[in-house]
C-alpha cells in the first residue's frame, strides 16, 4: 500500500496505490493543474491537466491485464488549447478497451461508445460516435471556420488492411462556415477480405470508389511494381517474387463536384468539372488499363483543360500517356501538351510536346531511358527535338547518366543555325564539374513555347558557367551577359552578369544594366 502526496513546481498530485501478491490491485490518483507539458519538455503539445482517476484489476502484464478505470478530467491543455470536462468509465483487457467517453466542452461536445480491441489475432473496432459541435478553428485544427457535427458508426474487424472486413458509415454530418451551413449525404464505406477476394466500397458527396480482385487493395502497389519490371528492370528490394498466384482488379473513382469543396475546403477552386477514372489488371493476359479524364479545373488562377491519362499494356510493351488541351495561368499557357510513351525492351521511350492551334512545333523532345547496372541512362533523340517550330541538333552522343554514384553529363551539345548550348562534365566523371557554354541563345526560344502573349522574354545569351562541385554541393562561377532584354514587351536594356560563390555561405555578385534609359 502506497501513498503520495507531492507538491512541485509542475504542481499538485496525490496517489494512493495498492496490490497484493497476487496482482490484484487498486488505485486512485488527482492533480491540480500538474503540468504535463513541462514534465515533458513539450510545452507546445502538452501543459496544465486536472484530473481524479481511479482504478482496480488483476495483472501487471499489459498483454493480459483486466481493470475497470474511471476519469474525470476538469481540464487537460492539448496543441494550444485547453479541454474542459472530459470523463472516461471503461474497463481494459489486455490491448482492449471498452467503454464510454465523453467531453462537453465549450467548443467540442461528443460521446463515444464502444470497443477497439489491438489484441494479436482479435482486433476488432466497434464504436458509435456522436460529434454534436467541434469548431476546429477554436481548438486549433484549422485557420478558417469551421465547425462540424456528425454521427458515426463503425463494425470492424482485421488488424491489417488485407484482412480488414465489416462496414463503417458517418451520417447527418453537418458542415458550418459563417452563417452558412453544408449538409453532406452519408458516407458509407465497406470492405470484404477473404482468401483470394477483396471488395471495397465507398460513397460520399464528394468521391465514390468501387473496387473488386483477388488481391487487398493495399498490395496494388507492390503488384504493379512486379508488373512494371517485367518492361523495365528499375530494380529495389520490393519486386515480388515470380511464382505468385495470378491476381486481378478493378476500381472506379467517381468525383463529386459538392459546393462544400470550394466554399469550405478549397476556397480558391472556382470551377471544377470532374470525371471519372477507371481501370482493370490482369496479371495472366499481361493487361493493365487505367484511364483518368477531367474536363476543367480552375483554381485561383489556374486552370486545366481536358486532363487525360491513359495506360495500357500487352504482352511486349507498358504504353502511357497523359495531355491536357490547355494549361495556363495569368502569365503563361502551354497549349495541347503531351507526354506520351511507352516502356518495352527494358527501355522508356518518351515523346513531350507542345504545338499550338496551327500545329506549329512549339516543343517537341523524345528521350530514351536505359539501364546499365545501377545507373540509369537518358539520351535525346538527335532528330526529334524541336523548339518554336524549329529543329535543334543535338550530338548523336549525348546522354545524362545518373544513379547511386551520382551524375554525369556526356556531351549535351545542342546548335540552331549560329545559336549553341553545351553541357558537359569536364572530365567525364559522376558528380564532376559542370560546364555550360551558351553562344548566341534566344530566350524567346523558350519564353515563345510557355508565353500566353508574345513579348514575355526576349533577349539574346552568351556566356559560360562553371558548377565547381565542392565536398557534396556545388559552387558557381558564371560570366553571361544579355542584348536586348525585353520582359513583357517592355525594353529593359542590356544585362551582363558576373557570378561566383567560393564559400556556401559567401556569394559575389557583378551585375550592369544599361541602354534604354537605364544605368544600374
């Protein structure tokens, strides 16, 4: 039999403890403003906590261990708010906990009651819920308004997501902003998990998922990357092994476009029409399909049209692509871009482009990935490669290889008709100097492909820099100047430029600006 009463500067705590020999115990225990948060030298999440608790049971393993506890906490500070009247009555079974909660405080009212067992091979989770008011911007969950209320309930029973069967549902949720107030439809959700089936259903006013296969929704990922390394090896320590069992799926993905998204969630989102996205596997037939389409999205002050992604395979090649007839904010607008593709061969071929309504080559750039051991190898394809509706050469033997040894640049050399750029490693090593010479470069050759109205930049480059890599970083040295700089049609003059930085902390700047009235 113990007892304790302390004073401190933490503040007041009273215990009374007692047990036998065997393991029977009971316990009461009271603070008075004991500040938790100093005791645990986190004064940010945790601080002052007034409580009285008792308890008695049988057991000093946690695994094993029976009690009935009892709490009433008058006060507890959690992340920058401090709760008022929170009582817990329950009983514990090993990672078992049974019973009732509730708190009824001014700004979060809500009572629980249920069970969530974590005991090995019985977990199970079975509650109902009933969120009367939170306003999660008094308590410091959110920087806008926003109160909820909602009643939820849930039947569960699996520890891992593979093994998780029953069914769970929130329903007369109730979002408030302001005088306004957003009244959601359920939400349902419901899983089966049984040998060689998984089933997962989900609906609410803002996404709907559908999904059937033999496999757990939580293994799509480590299943594709086996599928994916059957086209190209990108290698790791998570590729399945070969003699798995086939497996198949298929999910749907519907979007809801509910006023709640851009009036509480997303205040910047001004229009939205979403889609659909679909797809289906099958391991047997080598067959993957995935397809995503949204035909606007304007947010703040962005916006993209026509959204498409598309993947499917055969036997011998792993095909993507994904487009977007415009995207484009205030300053600039990349009109019908596409990244198309495909993986074969233990090879990725690319084609990214970019053309406009006259179907004018504003971009165009195939790469090739390969593999060499552990190092990756990109190389642009010498005759497709396109800036403005103009054909660029590129050195048939350049290439960037990179990896876990770093990265090397092998004669990036690229010439149209007097305008030059060269990249290089110096010395043809990982993670060597990087050396950039520009001769006779016009900006608008890349302003032009991304300018929602000409005269965004233009002007004409020459220089060299230097990337002098320093223990695992690197330095700069640079020497460039720019003739006729225009920005927004406006001419701003000549620009010439020296750089360098000796030291990480240290940089040197030259700079001098002159013509068209300036001086600087």
């Amino acid at each position: 039999e113990t007892t304790v009463i302390a004073g401190s500067s933490f503040g007041d705590a009273q215990l009374f403890a007692t047990i036998d020999k065997n393991e029977n115990f009971s316990g009461k225990i009271s603070t008075t403003s004991f500040d938790l948060g100093r005791l645990l030298k986190d004064t940010v999440m945790y601080g002052p906590v007034s409580l009285s608790a008792e308890t008695n049971g049988h057991g000093l393993d946690k695994n094993t261990v029976a009690a009935k506890i009892k709490a009433e906490v008058s006060q507890i500070y959690l992340y920058k708010y401090t709760y008022h009247n929170f009582i817990v009555d329950g009983k514990i079974s090993g990672k078992e906990f049974e019973g009732k909660m509730n708190l009824n405080d001014e700004n979060a009212v809500f009572d629980f009651d249920g069970l969530v067992s974590l005991n090995p091979d019985k977990e199970q989770i079975k509650f109902r819920l009933n969120v009367q008011a939170v306003d999660l911007q008094k308590l410091n969950f959110t920087k806008n308004d926003i109160r909820i209320g909602l009643v939820a309930a849930a039947d569960l029973k699996g520890g891992t997501v593979q093994k998780l069967n029953g069914s769970a549902e929130i329903t007369n949720m109730i979002i408030a902003q302001g005088e306004k107030k957003y009244v959601l439809n359920s939400v349902l959700f419901a899983s089966v998990n049984e040998p060689g089936k998984s089933e997962l259903n989900f609906n609410s006013a803002l996404v709907g998922v559908k999904y059937s296969g033999t496999i757990s929704p939580a293994d799509i990922s480590a299943e594709l990357n086996n599928f994916i390394n059957n086209y190209f090896s990108f290698g790791g320590d998570s590729l399945l092994k070969s003699n798995r069992e086939p497996s198949d799926f298929n999910f749907e993905i519907q979007l809801h476009n509910h006023p709640i998204l851009s009036k509480v969630l997303l205040p910047q989102l001004k229009e939205f029409e979403p889609g659909i996205i679909q797809g289906s596997f099958d391991s047997e037939k080598n067959d993957l399909k995935i397809n995503a389409k949204m035909s606007k999205i304007v947010y703040g002050t962005t916006e993209i049209r026509d959204f498409v992604l598309d993947v499917n395979s055969n036997p011998t090649e792993l095909k993507y692509k994904i487009s977007s007839s415009a995207l484009s904010n205030t300053q600039i607008k990349l009109e019908n871009f596409l990244i198309d593709g495909k993986l074969a061969e233990n090879k990725i071929n690319t084609t990214i482009s970019s053309v406009d309504e006259k179907k004018n080559k504003k971009l165009l750039i195939n790469t090739e990935i390969t593999k060499d051991v552990e190092n990756f190898r990109l190389a642009l394809d010498p005759s497709g490669f396109y800036l403005m509706d103009n054909q660029w050469g590129i050195a048939a033997d350049n290439y960037i290889e990179f990896g876990k040894q770093g990265i090397l640049i092998h004669h990036l050399f690229m010439n149209k008709t007097g305008s030059e750029v060269n990249i290089a490693s110096v010395n043809n090593l990982f993670n060597d100097d990087l050396n950039v010479e520009i001769r006779n470069f016009k900006l608008e050759d890349i302003s032009g492909i991304i300018e929602k109205d000409t005269g965004f930049v233009r002007g004409t480059v020459d220089g060299n820099a230097l990337l002098k890599r320093v223990t695992q970083s690197y330095g700069l040295i640079a020497d460039a100047k720019i003739e006729n700089l225009f920005v927004s049609g406006i001419p701003v003059g000549n620009l010439t430029v020296k750089a360098e930085n000796p030291t990480t902390e240290k940089f040197n700047i030259d700079l001098n600006l002159s013509g068209t009235e300036n001086n600087l």
